[in-house]
C-alpha cells in the first residue's frame, strides 16, 4: 500500500506544534510506520523520512521498528517461561585434542592444576 506523503505531513500538522512527548494518534503512528517501512526498504534514513513528515527522526526509528498490529510502544511485557537452570559443567580441551567433558568447576580446576 503506498502512502500519500503530503496526506501525512497534513495530518502530523493539524496536531500543532511538536515538542517532547507530544502524543500522536494510534491510526497515525501506524500509518508513518507503514510509510516509513516501504521508505526504508527504498533506501531512506530515518532523518529524512522525518524532515518530510515534520516528526522527530528517533520516533520514525522507533515506529518503523515495530511491526503491523503492534502498538509502537517500548517495554511492553512479554511471557517468559523458565526452564530450567542451565547445566553446570565444563568441557576442557587439551591443545592436542584430548576433550574431557562434564566436569564441574571444582574438578576442572583440580585436572588443570594435576596438568600444569
């Protein structure tokens, strides 16, 4: 879907002027976001992608990052299922290709000192 660049610079301008944290609209982000996708793909940098909408470039940056059906927003929480402590052995390697796995640290340390 191609969008219309001045139909965008229009509607970030009928919110009036832009500062730090001036909120912009669901639907619009979305609509820059997509914009700013294909722009990129094209080739374009974020800073001027930025300059012809009248948006601060890190928010293009931002906006275009997320994809379709998200809300463009940081540090949403996402599921996390834990499995299981990772294993706590080593495997060492001698430099004539002896390989000696599954000892823990105590033991890996007692075989290096034995060797040296």
């Amino acid at each position: 879907m191609k969008h219309d660049v001045s139909t965008l610079r229009r509607r970030v301008h009928a919110l009036g002027p832009r500062r730090r944290g001036a909120r912009v609209p669901r639907a619009l982000r979305a609509a820059i976001a997509a914009y700013a996708r294909e722009e990129r793909a094209g080739g374009a940098s974020c800073g001027a992608i930025a300059e012809r909408l009248g948006v601060c470039s890190e928010s293009i940056r931002r906006w275009a990052r997320t994809g379709p059906g998200r809300d463009g927003r940081a540090g949403g929480l996402v599921p996390v299922h834990v499995v299981g402590e990772a294993a706590r052995t080593l495997t060492v390697w001698s430099p004539s290709g002896y390989r000696v796995e599954g000892l823990s640290i105590a033991e890996t340390a007692e075989l290096l000192r034995r060797l040296a």
